[in-house]
C-alpha cells in the first residue's frame, strides 16, 4: 500500500514537474503550460467582458441618442476593439509581463506585417478607416464591382454585404478603400430612377409624356416631391426615345419599384391601344431572280384570279396594323378648354402636365368645401363632381368627365364661392398654386394673356366680391388684374 502511494507522488510531481517546466522567457517572465493556461483564460474572460460592455454600450446607452444604425454600429465596434486591447495589456501587466519588452515584439510583428501580412494588415487598416470615417454604414444600400446590397456588418477585416437575393457576401475591406463605391444612402437615400422606353414617331410626345407621368404618380414608393419628370432623349433607329426619371427614398428597392413602374407604363399604353416601338427587320435578298423561280414552281395550276385576289385580299387584312386609337381626349386638350390656356404653347401645357397630378377619390368625398382658399383648380378625368352652394343649400351645377373646376378661385385668390363634392368615384387632374407659379415664373407673357382672359369677364369677377374699376384713370382693367396675379404668385 505504501509503494502504490509512493508511485502516485512521484506521477504527481512528474506531471507538476511538466507543467511548471520553463518552456520559454518573455518580458521577464517565465512561460510554462500552467501560466499559459491561466494567461489564455484571463484573456478570454477580458474578451467576453469588452463584448459584454460592447453590448451594452450599444443597445443600452447609444440606443437612448437620436443616431442611425450605421453610426451607432461604427461606435460600438471602435468601443469594442479598443476594449478588447485595453483587457489585454491589463491581463499582461496582471501576469508580470514587463510592457516595454513588446516594443521589441511589435516590431518584430511589424516587419511581418510588412512583409508577409500585406494583405492583412492593408484590410486592418482599411476597416479602421471605414469605422472612423464612416463612408459608408451599416444599413446603407452600396454598389461595388457590379455588386448591390445592403451593408449588415463591417468588421476589423472585412465587410458583409446581403444582396437583393438574400445572399451574405464577404468583402475584404480594402476594396472599399481601392475601388470606387456607389453608396445609395450616403447622407441622403432620396436617389433617382432612369426608365428608358421607346415609342413610335407618329406618337404625340405630350401623349406620351402625360401616360408616363400618369403610370409614375401610381407607384406608392414613387416620391411626389421632386416631381416625376419625362425626357425627350431624341430620335433613335427604333423611333423616339423616352426616359421617365422618378425619385424614391428607398435605394434597395429600386428593382422592384422599376418592375412595378413597367407594369404601370403597359397597363396605361394598353388602356390608350398605343403600342411601343419595334425594330425594324430589312430583308435584303441577293438574288430575287432565283426566288421568283421558286414562287414559279410552287404554284398551283388551276389557281384562279379570283381566288388569288382572295387570297391577296386575307394577306393584306393580315398584314393590316392594330388601331392605336387613343383616348376620345387628352390632358392637353382639355387644358387647352380652360380659355386662360387655350393659346398656350405645349412646352407650358408640357410643364402643367409635369408639375400637375392625379388624385382619385371614393364616391362622396368633398374636394374643398365653400370660403376654403383657392388654390388649386381640377380637371376631371373621370366620374361627377356636384357644385353645391352650402350658404343657399342648393346644387347649382353638376360636373363631368372633361370638364374643370375651381379655376378662377386659384388665379385670383379668392376663397371657394361653393363645395365640391364627388357623386361616384372620380379621378382628378391636380393644378395647384405651386405648379401654375412655377409655369407663370419661366413663360412671364402667359401671365399677360391670363390676365387680358380675366379682364374679359367683369362680371365673373364681380360674383367673386373683386372689383376692377381702377381709381387711376391710366390704370386699365388688364393692368390691375396684371398686379394682383403678380403680387398672388409673386412674379
């Protein structure tokens, strides 16, 4: 019994003796297995601390500051990685390693980077860039090498990136650094969308213009402010080529807001019976003597004239076009019924249509009610609008799909002399004070026939409590209509 406990002392002291073996001197310290053990766990627990404050610091105190994501996330991991460094240097003076000796070491690791860490040490210091620079964050929409998506995490190496696909990339930082980016959220995400299309060159270009502004105010993601516009890019072998431009505010939805742009554009091309532009196919036939020969053989004896002809006559109904009939009226004509607008050139009607938009409301619905500012007057599109005087109680007018509203309330500034109130569903053409000033600010000679337009009808004027008779007797009628539309819109 005594041997076998003497055979465990010397098993223990020999398994002490290996533990507690010097393998190495560093810092003045001695290194063995026992002390590097406890030196492992001390920086691991000096780890999960700095990743403990990390969290807290993330979710608890920056949470409470009126940050984005990227910039709270960019915070937490400069905070974490000097954390991180400050728990090491502690567990090494804790350990008794001397400090000053690592100078030796980290040139030593210096050198290594330099030499045989390039890359590591380059993506080291490229995510310290982006951290402390912050050109782009996390949550924002970035493009790089053909590669679009949303940034979800960047770290001391690299940048992880979710696609559109929900597919994670992960990008060494340094291309962040050497290569251009397009960072759709940088500061501002309010970007733009470009959505060529083609029409054929007997089209109207206002035709086209008004259904493209028409399927882009559709689109609930579509900015309203700044406006959709349309650009004549010119004349292209296939006909006339468009470009809807539009404004959104989130970036990593421009696919999907382009399909349902597309969608739109078909549905109001097929409701107008307008088809878009086709390339042309030349056929060029190098040798037609031979191919007459061959129609030759291939007739059939005893075909008559008459069948030819009929024959003839199916082919050519074949080869008839579709009808690309539009609509029984267009916004600019019936902005050309309005009598301030009939002589207006179709840039200005081009600039109303722009600037103007559509509303549609559910049967029953009051437009703007009596004594409310004038502001803005309607087209309709569709459905009945009641005119009802509320101060007599009394429907005085019903209006129909063509017709306009509100018009003179707007150009003079005058409150609404009734309500207006929808009958069935309506859809509205929206011209409102902002749009007629901005038309009125880039054509000045469109106010001068508003203006002689107004002048015309003193009794109109007088119904809506405005009085023209000058107390200057070489100040016309015109004259003083001319100061009031200028001083309403401030031109």
């Amino acid at each position: 019994m005594t041997w076998i406990i003497t055979q465990i002392q010397k098993l223990g002291n020999a398994i002490s003796k290996v533990f507690t073996a010097k393998l190495f001197e560093f810092g003045g310290q001695a290194f063995s297995l026992s002390f590097l053990g406890k030196f492992l766990f001390l920086c691991i627990i000096a780890i999960l601390i700095s990743r403990t404050i990390k969290a807290l610091i993330k979710h608890w105190l920056l949470s409470r500051f009126r940050m984005d994501r990227g910039t709270r996330e960019a915070l937490a991991s400069i905070i974490g990685y000097i954390l991180s460094i400050l728990g090491f240097l502690i567990v090494l003076q804790t350990s008794g390693i001397n400090l000053s000796s690592l100078a030796i070491f980290a040139g030593a690791l210096g050198i290594g980077f330099g030499i045989g860490l390039q890359d590591l040490a380059s993506n080291f210091i490229s995510g310290l860039t982006i951290l402390l620079d912050q050109p782009i964050k996390v949550g924002d929409y970035i493009e790089i090498d053909n590669l679009s998506g949303t940034v979800e995490k960047i770290s001391i190496r690299s940048t992880v990136i979710r696609t559109i696909h929900n597919v994670c990339v992960i990008i060494p930082n340094n291309s962040f650094v050497q290569n251009n980016v397009i960072n759709w959220s940088y500061e501002n995400p309010t970007s733009r969308l470009q959505i060529p299309i083609n029409f054929p060159d007997e089209l109207d270009p206002l035709v086209i213009t008004e259904l493209l502004l028409a399927a882009a105010r559709q689109e609930p993601r579509v900015l309203s402010s700044p406006s959709p516009q349309v650009w004549f890019k010119g004349y292209g072998e296939e006909g006339m080529d468009f470009e809807l431009l539009v404004w959104i505010d989130k970036p990593a939805e421009s696919q999907g807001i382009k399909s349902a742009l597309y969608y739109l554009i078909d549905t109001e091309l097929r409701s107008r019976h307008i088809e878009p532009g086709h390339p042309e196919r030349n056929l060029r036939i190098h040798n037609p003597e031979a191919l007459v020969s061959l129609f030759r053989q291939l007739q059939t004896p005893g075909v008559t004239n008459g069948s030819s002809s009929t024959h003839k006559q199916s082919a050519t109904a074949k080869r008839k076009p579709k009808s690309k009939s539009a609509k029984a009226w267009k916004l600019a004509d019936l902005l050309r019924q309005v009598s301030y607008f009939q002589n207006c050139s179709d840039i200005e009607l081009r600039h109303i249509i722009e600037e103007g938009y559509r509303k549609t409301l559910p049967a029953y619905e009051t437009i703007c009610r009596e004594n409310d500012p004038g502001d803005s007057f309607y087209i309709i599109l569709s459905g009945k609008v009641e005119v009802f005087v509320e101060s007599i109680g009394k429907r005085v007018a019903t209006r129909k799909s063509g017709e306009f509203i509100g018009e003179m309330s707007l150009l003079m500034g005058t409150p609404r002399t009734a309500t207006l109130r929808t009958l069935e569903e309506t859809m509205l053409f929206v011209v409102d004070r902002d749009n007629l000033q901005s038309l009125l600010a880039k054509h000045e000679e469109l106010a001068d026939r508003i203006s002689e337009e107004l002048s015309k009808r003193q009794e109109t004027l007088e119904r809506l409590g405005i009085t023209v008779s000058s107390t200057e007797e070489d100040e016309t009628p015109f004259a003083e209509i001319r100061k009031r539309i200028q001083s309403i819109f401030g031109i």
